[in-house]
C-alpha cells in the first residue's frame, strides 16, 4: 500500500516525458507504460550529448533518464538540465538500489529515483508524483533506510520515523540533538511557538509523554543503521551517521499533502551535502591520524645529542 500523499489518478492523464536511456528494452518499457497512461513522450536519446542539447530546447514536463548511459551518468546530466532550466524535472532510473545511488541522485538535483525492479503500478505511481511536483523515490531506497537488516538479524531504525513529515523529522533530529525549541526554530526559520507544535505532534506520533523519549528514540534508531559500505557509515561518529540518515529520510519523504518547492528541495540537498562533507572530513582526519606512524623510543634516542661514554669504557678488551 503506498504511503503519504498520492496525487489524483484522473488528473495526471497528461504531461510530456521525454525519455533518456541507452537500453532499447527499457526505453520500450517506458514508451509503452507512458502511452498506455495518456502521457506524451516527447522524445528520447540514448546519450548525454544529445540529450543535454534536445531537452532544454523541447521543454518537457518530466525527464526519465537511466543512470548509467553509454558517454556519461544519468547524475550528471540532471545537474546540466537543471542548471539549463530549473522547472524540468528530472528521475533518474537505476538498476542499483543502495546509499551511494540515492545520494547521487539527490545531490544532482533529481526529483526521485526509479527502480528498474519496480514492477509497472510502482513506476507510474512515482512518474505521476514527480508530475504533480511531488518527490518520487522508490520504497526499495526508504526501506533501506528505515528498516536495513543488519547480518546478526537485528533491526534497524523503527519504521514510526517514517509517520514524520520533512519538518517534524528535523524537530526530532534537533530534539535528539540535545535542542531546545528556540534553537531548532533559529536553525528552522520557525517561532518557538511552531517548533513547540511539532514536538507535541511527534511525541503524539510516537505515543510518548516527554522530549527526553523522543530524544533518546531518535538518537538510538538513527545510528543503528547497519554497516552499508558507505563512508559516512565508516566515520564510526553516532552524531554524523544520524544526521546523514535523517537528511536521507527528509529527502525521500512522502509525508504532507503539498508539493515541495524548488528552493525546499534543494536546502533538502544542501542539508545533505553538509552532513557528508563533515563526515567526510571526519573520517579522514581519523584515517590519517591512524595511518601516522608511531616511533618507538628507545634507549638510543633518550638523548638528542651525541652519546657520552661513562669513564673507563675506552680501555681495550680483556682477552677472549
């Protein structure tokens, strides 16, 4: 069953989608899903080259582009279409399902992520999402983030962070963070009196009577994500691991009945950028500190000057 808010069926018979893939079988897929829905296709490439020049020209309401394309990522070619024209929006659509893809895709600016093991129903409720302005990101990344199944079979994060919306999330984050309301609505842009709101509605969400839960559920669920193979997973810092995992939540949210705006998605991105860059930065601080080799003093190098023989020490050897 879908979760968060899904735009009217009826109403998203229409809108252009130009199609950008080097794979014949999945353009196929996609130009068939498409005219069976009443969306247009305004075109297709199966190039960077070709695509960067085609699409800004032809204006299409959605761009479905493969991420990996045979001149370059489907990553870079979002960057370029939005630096050209910021209101066409654009998923990317990738075989892979992990961390590493879902942050390229967000960091370039793209609306959502699409799976190529999602079956039909599940792409089109997402390329109907992005239409209407809405983020459009595959539950196989949400789950990976909400519930990952660590190898001893223990759980990750409870999936009642995902009842949350992007802002109650970031409440809950600054709660967990040791806040108070007044600076979770400095960093927010929020009066005291809203942030207070949010925290009531969380601890109604999470069936809890006092912050101190909320703060103590947030942190514990967020850095016990499981070892993915990411960098910032291996900065082995609980605050820096639960701030990228909160970010990653905040950008592929389905909570709230209203699009985002541009400028809301991409202080979304910046968010997200600024926790990995810390972490970033963190882990190689840690690297280089361990990777420093350690000498070993010895008698030798008690003194920095040259060694003085007590007296008596000179005199030959005694015989053999």
């Amino acid at each position: 069953m879908a979760t968060g808010h899904q735009p009217d069926v009826a109403s998203s018979s229409f809108g252009s989608v130009y199609v950008v893939t080097g794979e014949e079988l999945v353009g196929r897929g996609l130009r068939g899903l498409l005219w069976a829905n009443g969306f247009s296709v305004a075109g297709e490439s199966g190039s960077v080259r070709q695509a960067a020049r085609r699409i800004p020209a032809l204006r299409p309401d959605l761009t479905i582009i493969d991420d990996d394309l045979p001149d370059g990522s489907g990553a870079g070619l979002c960057r370029t279409i939005a630096a050209a024209d910021a209101t066409i929006r654009c998923v990317l659509m990738t075989g892979e399902t992990d961390e590493a893809v879902l942050i390229g895709a967000i960091l370039a600016g793209a609306w959502g992520c699409l799976s190529q093991q999602d079956d039909n129903e599940e792409q089109l409720r997402l390329i109907r999402r992005a239409m209407h302005g809405y983020t459009a990101f595959s539950r196989r990344f949400q789950t990976g983030i909400l519930a990952p199944v660590q190898a001893d079979g223990t759980n990750g994060p409870d999936a009642r962070l995902g009842m949350l919306s992007k802002q109650e999330m970031k409440v809950a984050a600054g709660v967990a963070r040791g806040l108070t309301n007044s600076q979770i609505g400095q960093e927010m842009f929020l009066t005291e009196k809203t942030v207070k709101n949010m925290v009531s509605s969380v601890l109604m969400k999470f069936d809890m009577a006092h912050r101190t839960e909320v703060a103590i559920f947030v942190s514990g669920e967020l850095e016990d994500t499981g070892d993915l193979a990411q960098e910032y997973r291996r900065s082995r810092d609980p605050d820096l691991i639960a701030e990228v995992t909160a970010a990653l939540i905040i950008c592929t949210s389905e909570a709230g009945s209203m699009p985002p705006s541009h400028s809301i998605l991409l202080l979304d991105a910046m968010r997200l950028a600024d926790a990995l860059a810390v972490t970033r930065t963190r882990t190689h601080s840690t690297k280089h500190l361990q990777e420093r080799p350690t000498k070993v003093v010895g008698p030798e190098d008690q003194t920095s000057g040259p060694l003085i023989k007590p007296p008596g020490t000179d005199s030959a050897p005694g015989p053999h």
